[in-house]
C-alpha cells in the first residue's frame, strides 16, 4: 500500500451521469469511486474516509486504466486491447462485473495490444476510440460493432474533442487534424510545431491535448498552448504559461484550462490573461473533469494519489486520496 501510494498516477477521470460519483483510472488497473455529492456540500462536515474512495473496481490487474467515459447507461473503461462497459447500476455492487466487451484490433502490430488512449462520445450511441496504433475505431455503442477505422495519423493519438459534424484528433506525430465525421475524412490540418512563437524542439513535437468551438481550436502540448482561428487555421493567442508540456486544455464557456507538467493548472481569457493560478499536488496533471450544476466542481489528478477538488475553479478547497 505504502508503494501504490508513492507511485500511483491518475491517467483518467469521469463523473457519473446522476453526478453523485467522481471515477478515476489508476495504473494499477483499478477503478476508485469517490462519493461526490456528499464531498461538494459545503454543510457537511467530512471525516478522512469521506475523502477515501467510497468503492474500488479492479478491471483488469497489471493492465492500466487510460481512458473513461461515460453515457447515460454506462462506465465505458478502456485499459490495453479492450474496453469495457459497466453499467452505472453495478458500480456499487461487491464485484461488479462488465456487462460487455470490445477487444480493439492493433493494425499496427497483432501480436501486441494497442493502448485505448482516449474514448469520446462524439456523436449519437457512437464512439470514437483513440489508439496507441496510430489509428481511430468509430464503435456503435449499441452492437459493439466496429463502423470505421480512421488512419491519417503517423504515431499514436493523444487526444479527441468535437464539435458539430466536426471532430479533431491529436497525435504524438505533432499533427493536430480536422475531420468531417460525414465523409470521415480529414479536412484540415494543423502542425503547431511548425510555428515559430508555438514550437519548442526540446520538449518534441507532440500533441497532449485538444479543444474546440464554433470558432477556436485550442491545442498544447510539447508545442506552447496556443489558440487557433477555426475557418482560417491562423494563430490567435499563444498562452504565457510555464510549463514543460500540455496534457489538459478546454475551452470552458469564455474561459480556457489547461494543465500539464507544471505545478500550476491554469485558467485563462482567450487573449491570454491569467485568470487563476491553481497550485496542484501532481507534478504532471494528466487529467481534469469539471461540472456546473448543481454545483461546481472541478477535479485534478496525475502523477499522485492525491486528487485536487476545486469549487470555484480558482483555488484548492479539497484533497481526496486513493489511500
């Protein structure tokens, strides 16, 4: 217990469609299930254990959790090779076992397993499934069938976001791209690297994280966390933070977070003013989940047990613990 504590890192979050339950992926391959109603009302007073997870799910023992979603009837949990999905009912059972399963195709490699970096819920009872084979499986989440495999990416992806008939992909090959889910191919493309004021060599070319709406895309990673112009892929804002690369980035409303290998997570106006400052315990945040009603919450966690809950979006006001 003394080493997972020392070592754990949180690779993924997600919070319950009721909204009472905050679910983090550990290394170790085990699901924590924290009580999050009970943790964000400010009238209760709360003992070490409220700050403990309330249930544990081991998913698959030696085989890390990367990714979480979740849908109105499932924990959709992707680890290497496979996904799983629990449905919201059994999480609090002894032994909740998965309702089904989807082993993921390597078409880079078949004798090895490819890592599910990222699942998105990007369109309706469909999935869009980043891989650590370069590629992006398009699942319908009702058969478990597999619709596409999208490859337009030269080394894994990192991250997805969507917006419309649109979705983005980000991948270690520094490319951020476009797509038009309609005729599933790419429309545009993005190489931050390539720009001089965005572009860092030392910390490599990659891509961490993506967001985007009606009119920005915003990307980070080894490349400075910049905002990009929509329609005309120009650079808007590159943002002065301090980092050593972007894992997290969202545009929130009128607002952008992001977070990474830094000690601060951020949050910023889309010209680059440093709204807050939030010192977090990770050294690198890999993961962030937020909600607005009924009250706000915003959950950071990576290479710690330690998970950073902040109900303002400003500043730190809890701290749970996977131990």
């Amino acid at each position: 217990m003394i080493k997972k504590n020392f070592y754990s890192t949180i690779l993924s979050q997600t919070i319950s469609p009721c909204e009472k339950y905050l679910v983090v992926g550990d290394i170790y391959g085990t699901l924590s299930i924290f009580h999050l109603s009970k943790i964000t009302n400010c009238e209760t007073i709360l003992t070490k254990e409220d700050l403990k997870p309330r249930y544990r799910i081991t998913v698959k023992e030696g085989f890390q959790v990367n990714s979480l979603l979740t849908t109105q009837h499932y924990l959709v949990v992707g680890i290497v090779g496979e996904i799983y999905g629990y449905n919201w009912k059994s999480i609090r059972n002894t032994h909740p076992q998965a309702d089904w399963t989807i082993s993921i195709p390597n078409q880079k490699d078949a004798f090895k397993n490819a890592d599910i970096n990222v699942i998105r819920g990007l369109q309706n009872k469909h999935i869009f499934i980043g891989c650590g084979d370069n590629n992006i499986y398009v699942y319908d989440l009702e058969s478990r069938k597999l619709l596409k495999t999208l490859s337009c990416h030269t080394d894994y992806i990192h991250c997805l976001s969507d917006i419309g008939a649109d979705f983005i992909s980000g991948s270690e090959d520094g490319v951020v791209n476009i797509w038009d889910t309609r005729i599933y191919k790419v429309i545009h493309s993005i190489k931050p690297h390539l720009d001089d004021k965005v572009g860092r060599p030392a910390i490599g070319k990659w891509i961490g994280a993506v967001s985007c709406n009606d009119d920005y895309v915003l990307c980070g990673g080894g490349p400075r966390l910049s905002l990009w112009h929509y329609r005309f892929l120009t650079n808007s804002t590159v943002f002065p933070i301090n980092d050593k690369g972007i894992h997290v980035a969202e545009i929130r409303n009128e607002k952008i977070l992001a977070g990474g290998r830094s000690r601060l997570f951020y949050q910023m106006s889309f010209v680059g003013d440093i709204v807050a400052e939030i010192p977090v315990s990770p050294v690198t945040v890999y993961s962030a989940v937020y909600k607005e009603e009924p009250n706000k919450i915003l959950s950071l966690a990576g290479s710690s047990s330690k998970i950073d809950i902040c109900s303002n979006f400003m500043y730190r006001n809890q701290q749970l613990s996977l131990y």
